[in-house]
C-alpha cells in the first residue's frame, strides 16, 4: 500500500539524504501478473509522493 511505502522511504531517510534516494521495486515483478505488477507501482509512486509532499 502507499502507506506501507511511504513509511519504508521515511525509514530509509534516516540514513539517505533525499537528493540521494531513488525508491525503485527490487526484481521478482517478471513472474507477477500484469494488473498486480501495475498496482505495485502505483502503490510505489503514490508512497513517494507522500513523502515528497513532506520534505
């Protein structure tokens, strides 16, 4: 969920700057489904903008 990674960026915050930090999915989407692989990124894109909105 977005929230799951926006608190998975915040937490990786703590030891990388934000200029620096370039939240990307780790591989294994290959075997996924399409429409489950899709979610997944929106899910990512959606908790990045969370934590963009607050910094």
């Amino acid at each position: 969920s977005p929230d799951t990674v926006a608190e998975r960026i915040r937490a990786a915050l703590t030891h990388v700057p934000p200029e620096r930090l370039v939240p990307a999915p780790d591989c294994g989407m290959k075997y996924l489904p399409r429409p489950l692989a899709f979610a997944k990124l929106q899910a990512l894109s959606a908790g990045a903008a969370l934590v963009r909105a607050e910094i």
